[in-house]
C-alpha cells in the first residue's frame, strides 16, 4: 500500500476514531494542529531515500494512533489529542509528498470526519464498535508495515511470461 489517498486516509481514520474518545474542548485544536501539520509539512522538502523510513514511521503512527482508543481513560489530558493530530498531519504529509500527488492528501482528509459517527456512538454508550475498527486499522497498518519489511519473495517478482 504505497502512494495514493489510501495510507493517508487510515491514519485519519485512526485519529478520527481517537478524537472521538477525547475530551470536547480538545478536538477543535486537534483538527486546526491537523490541517496547519499537514499544510504546512506537505511543501518541505523530504529526500526520495528516506522513502522506506517514513513508511515505517507511518505505520508505526498509524499503529500509536489508532491503540490510543483502547486507553482506559481515553485522552484525558487537553494536549494529547492536538499532539496526536499533529503527528498525523507531519507523516501523511510525508508520506504523500514522497510517493504520491498533493491532491491525494486533500481526497484523505475527510476521513478524519468519521469522529461524528464514532463520537455519536460513544455518546450512546456503546464504544465497543469504534474500539473494534480501531483494532482493524491497527491490523492493516501492521500488516503494511510487515511487508516492507521482508524480503521480496518470487511471488512479488515479475514472472518470465509477462
């Protein structure tokens, strides 16, 4: 899963679903620290050979930000949530600057407005279903991370026949 909206749209995911669990007063300044991050990382300069370490970096965000669901008392402290969004800004920012277009990270952006469904069921007592999608984004970014990790096997080369 490399280039286009795609890996972007899953670390918003995970921060919308984080957001979801955090305090009321601390998610308008998570999503201005999100667009000023993103806004403002995505017109410096990253070299093409950080490529596969900002990937990993990426994924490893992706893993901390979607788990911060599963925090028993959720984000209680006011900073935690503008911290994590913009750490979520930075590297999809990154991320799409080294292996994508800059309009992939604006179709990604609305992703992070699943905290309104997510936050309306947790207003109704039942987190349970916002914990277990956060759970998938945590197995998917694993599973990315994972894989550009190992050696490229034959099945990923190019066959003689084609």
């Amino acid at each position: 899963m490399r280039g286009g909206a795609l890996p972007p749209a899953l670390l918003f995911v995970a921060l919308g679903l984080s957001l979801a669990l955090a305090p009321r007063r601390a998610r308008v300044p998570a999503l201005v620290a999100l667009l000023v991050s993103a806004g403002a990382f995505s017109f410096m300069p990253i070299p093409q050979t950080w490529l596969e370490g900002v990937y990993l970096a990426f994924w490893t965000s992706v893993i901390a930000t979607a788990a911060s669901v599963h925090f028993v008392c959720g984000l209680v402290h006011p900073s935690a949530a503008p911290a994590l969004a913009l750490n979520a800004g930075i590297w999809a920012s990154a991320v799409v600057q080294l292996s994508g277009s800059p309009i992939d990270l604006l179709h990604a952006l609305p992703f992070v407005l699943v905290l309104f469904p997510a936050r309306w069921l947790v207003d109704r007592y039942t987190a349970i279903p916002v914990k277990v999608v956060a759970s998938w984004v945590i197995a998917v970014a694993v599973l990315a991370a994972t894989l550009q990790l190992i050696d490229v096997t034959p099945g990923y080369l190019p066959d003689h026949l084609e």
